[in-house]
C-alpha cells in the first residue's frame, strides 16, 4: 500500500474537512456512522483511502504531462480519498464560494449541531446528519445555527430529494457525464460540485472537477479556456481515465505554489 500522508490527504488537500488529531497524533472521524481511524485496516478504511488503486500506474501516464508528473513527484503522500456519497456531497454544497477552512468550519458546525457525538480517547467526534434530519429542518434556524446562509435551503430540499428517493449509490454505475446530470437535480449542486461528488464520493476517477485554481492551470499549463463544463470536458479528454486523480494532485501543486502557475 502506497504510504500516506495524512496532514496532506485528510487536512490539507480539499476533499474533505471533518478528520480531526487526536491527542497522540493520530487522525479520527466519523465515517458513515462509525468511529474510523488513520491505522484502521479493515475493507471499509481500506477503501476510504484508495488501497487498491495502483498510483505508479498513474504516474506512469502522467510522463505524458510535465506538471502531472511533477505533481505526484512532490506529493508521494497524497490519496484521493472514497468518501460516503451522501458525505461527500453535503460537504461540497457548503463547499459553494468557500476556501478550505471556512468549508471545514461550516462542516464541523453542522455536525456538531444535528449528529450524534462519538466518544474516541476521550474526545467527541460527528459524523454527518442524515437526510431525514435535514429534511425536517427549517431553513431560518440552519441559517442561525450553522451560518451556512443561502445554503441552508440548498442542504434542506437535497436532504428531501433523497429522503423521496433520491439514490445516490445509482450515481456510481453511470457513466460521469450521466451521473452529472443526475446530480445537477439536486438543489445547490452545479458542475463543480457535482463532479467534487462523482470524484471524492463516488470513485470515479475519470471526474475532473473545475474550480478556479484547475481553471488557471488548465489555461496555464494545457492552454485550456472555457466554462468550467467545457474545461471538464476537456481534461477528460487529454488526460484520460485517471484525470481526477492527476486533477487532485495538480490542484494541491497549483493552490500551494509547489509549481507555479
């Protein structure tokens, strides 16, 4: 198993927010309804962080890419990661015109406030509240308790969507272009979310989510321009089935300044 790099993957890296250190340096969170942890080593952890993909496969197809290639060169540590769908997906609604830590702020907010807590060496964790919960919530009080503003009504009619039926793990048998147009449904889910979901909740690793940092590398580096659809369109097409994954890496590249745009 390819060794990671937990700081980067699970703190650092934009694709989920909730993780917290415990007090010995480890890292604990709530996973679809139980306590999982940075050493676990069961199926379920193991396919969270990605155990079973080949990420020297990848690297070899990302010679093609000067930037890709040297991405993944100077992030050794970096997985992409296999969240629960329903997670994954309320994560990035919140995610909407957000950076990193004010995701993660609303994240742990809303939490805190509508799950049940997890006690794990004496400290509380939460998952995510289920779709029933935020279905029967009214808007105004999401709005004051997590100050998540217009996205309060986003996360209440999608809880209710899937609450009617709404199947996300149907999401992981089309292809990207159908599950994205599925997703788009969904109240507060455009592109860039949805592919964030089919990418980080889904498994697809050919879903190339366009946010402004890949949308400056992509005209930087691949002389890419268009809507952030069109620019999608086009790093599936010039970077293949494993697009998502050498997206991550180069985005962490882009956003940090390990390559500079």
């Amino acid at each position: 198993m390819r060794e990671i790099d937990f700081d980067l993957t699970l703190t650092e890296s934009g694709q989920v927010f909730h993780w917290q250190k415990t007090r010995d340096g480890r890292y604990a969170a709530v996973v679809n309804g139980r306590i999982m942890t940075d050493r676990d080593g069961d199926k379920e952890a193991l396919e969270y962080f990605d155990a079973s993909r080949d990420y020297s496969a990848v690297e070899k197809e990302a010679v093609f890419f000067p930037q890709a290639a040297e991405a993944m060169r100077l992030l050794p540590g970096l997985r992409v990661l296999n969240q629960p769908v329903w997670e994954a997906l309320i994560a990035f609604i919140l995610s909407a015109n957000n950076n990193i830590s004010r995701i993660r702020s609303l994240t742990n907010a809303l939490n805190e406030t509508y799950s049940d807590a997890y006690t794990f060496k004496g400290k509380k964790y939460y998952g995510f509240p289920q779709p029933e919960t935020l279905a029967a919530l009214d808007p105004a009080e999401l709005r004051k308790r997590v100050t998540c503003g217009y996205r309060a009504e986003y996360l209440i009619e999608t809880a209710q969507m899937v609450k009617r039926g709404f199947d996300l793990e149907a999401l992981k048998h089309l292809t990207v272009e159908e599950a994205e147009n599925e997703l788009k449904k969904l109240k507060g889910v455009g592109p860039k979310v949805a592919q964030c979901v089919l990418l980080f909740g889904c498994g697809k690793g050919d879903a190339f989510p366009v946010d402004v940092w890949v949308a400056r590398f992509m005209e930087k580096w691949f002389h890419v321009t268009g809507t952030p659809q069109s620019v999608s369109r086009e790093g599936r097409r010039i970077f293949g089935s494993n697009c998502g994954i050498m997206q991550q890496f180069m985005f962490h590249a882009a956003r940090t300044g390990l390559i500079a745009l």
